[in-house]
C-alpha cells in the first residue's frame, strides 16, 4: 500500500489538530454546563453528540494510519512501550 502524499498528510494533520481542539471544547462544556450527556448540549449546525463523534472517528482513523506508516509527518512514530 502506498503511503499518502506529503501534502495531502499535512491536511490530514492540520484537520487532526483542529477536530481535537473541538473535542476538547465539547468536553470542556459537558463539565461547564453540567450536561448528563452529549444530546443534552446546545446544537450549532451539527448536532453536538454527532461532532464528537465524528471527532472521535477521525482520531481512530488518523492513529490507525501512523499505526500503518501510512503518513509521512516528519515526526518519529511515538512507542507505546515506556522505558
């Protein structure tokens, strides 16, 4: 399988950073508001259990591409194992 393109990674990446910085949004309000679930914060566009879920999908998905070097980042891939 042929690794996706330098370019086209950059936007993986970029898209990566900005989908965790919603969901780290969407978790800060769930706290802020007291909210006993996702459906229960307001809605913009999307509804909001639906964005993090999709936040929570690209996560998988971009992990599942480091975990297959299919990304070249310039960065070193991360061990799981401590030392």
């Amino acid at each position: 399988m042929q690794k996706i393109r330098v370019w086209d990674s950059k936007v993986l990446s970029d898209v990566f950073v900005l989908l965790q910085q919603m969901q780290t949004g969407i978790e800060q309000l769930v706290n802020k508001t007291g909210a006993q679930s996702l459906a229960d914060l307001p809605n913009s566009m999307i509804p909001t259990e639906k964005l993090y879920e999709i936040t929570l999908c690209y996560e998988l998905m971009y992990s599942r591409l480091l975990e297959y070097d299919l990304l070249t980042t310039g960065n070193t891939k991360q061990s799981s194992m401590l030392h």
